[in-house]
C-alpha cells in the first residue's frame, strides 16, 4: 500500500465543485481546503505507486479547473532504537 498527500492549486470559483469532485474518486481519504500557495490538501492511498501516479495524473488533474499539483509520498519511520 502507497499513502500520499497532493497539494492541488485551483481556479478561483471553482473550489466546492472539485472538492466534491475528488471525494467521489476511489483512492482520496480526505480533502482539505488551506490558505496560502495551494488551495487543497488531499490525502491518497494506492495499491502501488503506478496506481498512485495514475490517480494523481488521470483522475486528480483531470478535473476541470485544476491548475497544478505536487504530491509527496508518505513513508513510516521504525521507532529510533536507544542504547543505554
């Protein structure tokens, strides 16, 4: 299983019709809206890194009124192991 998390920047007006949009995708766990250089945070999860890519590049970009995204991969770090 793949997780990830894609920043979506978007055309003014157009943002309830595609958070909608991506809560109908298989794949999206959450969308949430921020301020600043993106509009969208939007949290994925994948079989396997081709499925990943292909929700992000057919699916995500896909919906009209989307202007770019970058997705960052998420990995679970093993719990550091201390010595006394």
């Amino acid at each position: 299983m793949v997780s990830g998390v894609v920043f979506v920047r978007l055309l003014s007006g157009h943002e309830e019709a595609i958070m909608e949009a991506l809560r109908q995708i298989s794949g999206v766990q959450e969308v949430i809206a921020v301020f600043g250089r993106w509009d969208l945070v939007v949290t994925v999860q994948a079989e396997d890194i081709d499925e990943l890519a292909s929700l992000v590049i057919n699916k995500i970009r896909a919906i009209p009124g989307t202007t770019a995204t970058e997705t960052l991969i998420t990995i679970k770090l093993k719990e550091p192991k201390i010595f006394i």
